[in-house]
C-alpha cells in the first residue's frame, strides 16, 4: 500500500484545488489571495458591476501577477544574456603574405 501526501487549498469551507507538492499548494493560494484583494479593488471602482466578471477579471490579473507588473512598471522585464563572442583572430597567414 502507498502513502499518498495531498495538500487542499480550500476557500471558505469549499475545495479548490489539490496538489502533490506544498510549494505548489502555497503558491496557488497566493494567487488566490491576490484574487481576493483584486476583487476588493474592482468593487470598490464601481467599473464593472457583474460580480462574475470581476471574479474572472481578478483571477486574470492574479494568474498573470509578472505581466502586469510588468505593464505596470514595477518590474522590469529579465533581459537576455547575449552571448559573448571572441575577437576575430587573424590569420597568420594572410599576415605573412
């Protein structure tokens, strides 16, 4: 028999989600958490009054966290490394000639 470790991320008495590993477990309830203070701030705009659309707009905005911040310019995007070159040798050859 096999011992099985689950972590449940659970919402007000209500299954979310199950993961395998409690890193991945934590890091979705963040996002959630996010989601919720997300939410507060779509209500609190009076923008948009259907409660699903601002439920989905916040999970949105939650689950993209690194584009928004982004577009927001609180973080900067990672740049890429170029690879150095090596100087071009010349050829002794053609130095002799």
């Amino acid at each position: 028999m096999a011992v099985i470790v689950k972590y449940v991320v659970e919402r007000n008495g209500e299954e979310k989600m199950t993961f395998t590993s409690k890193a991945e477990a934590d890091a979705y309830d963040k996002m959630l958490d996010m989601a919720d203070e997300l939410f507060t701030l779509l209500e609190n705009s009076k923008i948009i009054e259907d409660d699903n659309q601002k439920e989905e707009l916040s999970m949105f905005l939650a689950q993209n966290k690194d584009e928004v911040l982004f577009a927001l310019g609180a973080k900067r995007r990672p740049t890429e490394k170029k690879a150095k070159t090596p100087k071009a040798t010349e050829d002794k050859d053609s130095e002799a000639a």
